[in-house]
C-alpha cells in the first residue's frame, strides 16, 4: 500500500499534532525565505502542471532543473513524449560509459568501420558525420569523441554494431534494459543515432534525468562534451552545441534536430558553483533553440538559490510498522535534502513523507524506507531517499497477530468504501 504521510513526528496523539505545527514552523525557519513550506494529506498526484512564474517559455516542451538536488525549477510539458533527434546520442554514450567502467569495452578497443554505418552514417549519407573511412579500424575513444562533439551518426553506429552485433539490437534491448535501471520509465530506441524512427521517443524530464546520471557518474568522460572542436580524416569541425560560446560555464551537452522532432537541446552550465540542466525541444529554427535554452539557465541563475531543507541524519518523519518492537519507525536521509527556491521569496512548497507500508519487521539502520517529495505548487520540485535511522526488531507473536487483524480490518474497510 502506498503511504503518504507529512513530514512530522511520530502520529496518532495531541503530543504528535503539536509535533505536526512545530516541524512546518521549523521547515519555514530552516529555508529562511519569505515564503512557507507546508506540510499536508491532500494529494496533488494528477494536478494540471502549470507554468512557473517569472519565466514563460516558447519551447513546446522544456524543463530546467538544479543538478545536485535534482530539483525542477521550470517545466513545461515535461512527460510530453517527442522524437530526441541526435539527443538521443546521450543514451548511446551512457550504454559505452557503462560498458567501458564495468570493464567490457576498453578505450583503446578498436572497432571497424562497416559498409553500413558508412553508408547510412557517414560520408554518403549528408548528415552529421566524423568522416570514418570505410572498413578502417577506429579506438573507442575516438569513436565517442566523434559521437558526443561532431554528433557523428556514423560513430555511433559503429559503437553499437561492435558491441551489439547490430544497430538494432544494441537500441532496442541494450539501451532499453540501461534506461530502465536508470528509472527513464517512458523513454524507448529504435537506433543508435537518433535519426528517424517511430520508436526513438524521450521526454524532457528523462532527458534530464540522463544528462543529470552522466555528469554525476562519468566526470571524466562528461569532459568531452564540452570540447569545442575534433579533428578526424583531417577534417576539423566544431562542437554544434551554441551555448558553449554564448553562455559563461556552459559545458555540455547535445543539440538535435529532425524534422518530426523539430530543433531541441540539451545544455548545462555552472556559474557561481551552481549548475543548472536544461532541455528543451520542438523548436522551429536553431537560433530558437539556442535562445530559449540559453534564456533559461539565465534565468535559474538570476533567480534562485539552494537552501536546506533538513540536514543530513535529520528526523524527517515517521513510518508505520508492522510486527515489530516499535510502532513505527524514524526516518533521516544520508545526505542533506536541498531545494532550490526563488530569491524573491515568492515560493510555496508541499512535503510529504511517501513509503509502501506499514513496513514490515525486521529493519535494518540505513534500509531504504521511502522518500521525502517536496512541490512548488503542482510540480514536482524534488525527491529524496529515506532511510531508517535506526534498527527495530521482530516483535512478539501477539505485537504480530494484533498487527495482523488490524490491517485486516482496515484493507475490509477501505474494500467496502470503494464498492460505494
């Protein structure tokens, strides 16, 4: 059963209702802004996404979020399903990163160039290529390089043949299975490149989400993205992301373009120790795409900062047991829970406490319990895991049977309030 609680003490007396009243006042002093952060029971799962204010974007579809906290400080249309177009590269890149740290493919592994991915990818084709020679034999590193910089279709169909056999299969079952463990729920491949295709299809927020993993875990290789230019069969061509000569700290990641898809991009930049990620898509002209996305970093930086929620160890709530010593169980989170929030004040924000419950016993300390939520009216600002912050043990075989009846009683009673 899904459970969503405030962020309070433990329930079920007046002692936890003043708790109720003393850990909002506490979240609104800890943020120390003029706004409030409000603890409630009412759920806003399924609520109309609504542009934030201060910023009303021209892309279709958009989302700019703060890399650290994974926090969401706009969005629009952000679950709408499109065509990434060469966005998609990410994904490709993240399926090599992994192979190459686990071991499997090794940066110095060559990989030959076939009829066709040349063909279809390279020279012969008029799109974005590096230019391999057929049947020639390329290192995998020159082979992201020319993926991640030059957008190359043909490197990364040779990436995608060499590790899995053909293009195909590398899309639909390696990079699938990869963005499904990485929670990229909705996001499906067709190929390697992002050349058109019905089932090349990626959100924005997912996109994020992918650009967000790759800087956090592959910072050496995140490096290349941010390279300005690449030299392959003595020709030179530069990074197509605009942002890295228009925007301070811009360093990444990847534009697109197809003609169902329209003109997209996925950019980050730091400015001040801050970075930002922002994607946006179904643009109609590339000066457009690089407006927008460069307009909204700008507007992140200028307009928001990162305050704390609870520190790390924190009591953050509590969540039910079943069959253990304790009732319930205190929940803390290993690392600091920040949010990013406007400087002018202006924000609101709902935090819940959600697990499936009641828990069962036994609990481990550090068992991943649930996560806290935290909204900015109907968006979804950021989500961070909980755990138990301290053990609780098997109960009795009463504490268990009177723990039995009683979620039997409640699952008879909410059977009986769904029949009406």
């Amino acid at each position: 059963m899904a459970v969503e609680t405030p962020t309070s003490r433990k329930p079920g007396s007046a002692t936890a209702r003043r708790w109720r009243s003393v850990t909002m006042a506490l979240l609104a002093l800890a943020v120390g802004w003029g706004g409030v952060v409000y603890a409630a029971n009412n759920s806003v799962q399924g609520a109309k996404k609504e542009v934030e204010g201060g910023f009303d974007g021209d892309a279709p579809t958009a989302i700019l979020i703060e890399a650290s906290s994974g926090s969401v400080l706009f969005e629009k249309n952000a679950d709408e399903l499109r065509a990434p177009s060469s966005m998609l590269k990410l994904m490709t890149a993240e399926v090599v990163f992994n192979a190459i740290k686990k071991g499997e493919v090794k940066l110095t592994d060559e990989y030959r160039v076939s009829e066709n991915a040349w063909r279809r990818g390279g020279a012969p084709s008029g799109g974005s290529t590096m230019f391999a020679a057929i049947h020639s034999k390329i290192p995998v590193d020159d082979l992201l390089r020319g993926a991640i910089i030059q957008s190359g279709n043909d490197a990364c169909m040779v990436l995608a043949e060499a590790i899995a056999g053909n293009e195909r299969t590398f899309a639909t079952e390696m990079m699938t299975k990869r963005a499904r463990e990485l929670g990229l729920t909705k996001s499906t491949f067709g190929n390697s490149t992002g050349l058109p295709d019905p089932a090349n299809k990626m959100t924005a927020r997912e996109l994020a989400r992918l650009a967000r993993h790759i800087i956090q875990t592959y910072p050496d290789f995140y490096k290349l993205f941010g390279e300005r230019e690449y030299t392959w069969n003595k020709i030179r061509q530069q990074n197509r992301n605009p942002l890295l000569n228009s925007l301070e700290g811009a360093d990444g990641l990847k534009t697109g373009h197809t003609k169902d898809g329209g003109y997209g991009l996925v950019g980050s930049a730091v400015q001040n120790g801050l970075r930002l990620i922002v994607v946006v898509n179904g643009l109609d002209d590339p000066d457009d795409r690089a407006s927008e996305a460069r307009k909204m970093l700008e507007w992140g930086f200028r307009n928001f900062e990162a305050r704390t929620l609870f520190a790390a160890q924190q009591s953050v709530g509590w969540a039910k047991v079943f069959g253990g010593e304790s009732r319930s169980v205190k929940l803390t989170s290993a690392e600091p829970i920040k949010v990013m929030v406007q400087k002018n004040g202006t924000d609101k924000l709902i935090a819940r406490v959600v697990y499936n419950g009641p828990v069962r016993a036994p609990i481990e300390t550090g068992q991943r319990i649930g996560s806290v939520k935290v909204w900015r009216g109907a968006n979804l600002a950021m989500e961070a895991p909980l755990i138990a912050a301290e053990p609780v043990a098997r109960g009795s075989t009463m504490r268990r049977a009177i723990d039995g009846a009683s979620e039997l009683v409640i699952g008879m009673f909410r059977a009986g309030a769904e029949k009406l």
